[in-house]
C-alpha cells in the first residue's frame, strides 16, 4: 500500500519481512482486514462474491453497466450491493439459499474465531435442541 510505510522506515519494514518468524501470518491478517474494509462486510463475504464476479467477468460487469453501474465509477462497496442484488433477484429461493450460503462460507483452512462466551452459547443451543 504506497505512502503507508514513511520512507525512513522502509529499511527497517524490509528487515522486519526478512526476519520476523510470523510475517506470513500477519500480511495474510493485514491483506484479509483491509479487503473487509475496502468492502464494508466480512472479508470473506467479499472475497467471494469477488471471485465470482470475476470469474464471469464480461457477463457480470456487462449486465451491470447496462444498469449504469460502472466498476469505475461507483465505490467498492456499492458495486459489491449491486452485483450482490443482480446474481440474487431473478433467482429461485434455493438458488438464494445457495448463494448466500457461498458467499458467507471461509475460505478452507480458515480458522472461524470465537469468543469464549459464543462458544458456550453455540454448545448450549445444540445441548438443547
């Protein structure tokens, strides 16, 4: 992200990437907040409604520009409420169902983190059902 790091300390900021044991870790978490921020929800809400809006790039971007939603044009955040809104208003309720599903589901290998009180609660719903 150009003008984060001030330029005294880039020296330093490149040592730190070559040298701190978690670094990995902590670009993947740096990465993952700004795309939740960038896009007003979850990261992972975003990321995938992302990659699947760029996956049918030409007819995503095409039905939208002719509902004069330009990608260019109109923030990140509003283009994600209109793609969202396109791929979800002609469908049936299964394929809501299904698309909400995709779009709320973590990448695999990704750890959902949670308070120790939503622990006891999610245990003490299931212990009564």
């Amino acid at each position: 992200m150009p003008g984060l790091i001030a330029d005294d300390d880039l020296d330093l900021m490149q040592e730190l990437a070559a040298t701190h044991p978690d670094i990995n870790s902590r670009w993947t978490q740096a990465a993952r907040t700004a795309l939740g921020r960038a896009g007003g929800r979850d990261w992972w809400w975003t990321y995938n409604l992302s990659r699947r809006a760029l996956g049918a790039w030409m007819y995503v971007n095409g039905i939208l520009l002719r509902q004069n939603v330009d990608a260019k044009k109109v923030c990140f955040p509003d283009w994600l409420d209109a793609c969202y809104t396109m791929l979800w208003q002609n469908a049936d309720d299964e394929h809501k169902m299904k698309l909400d599903m995709e779009l709320s589901l973590r990448p695999k290998g990704v750890a959902v983190k949670q308070s120790p009180g939503s622990t006891k609660q999610m245990l003490a719903a299931f212990a009564a059902d």
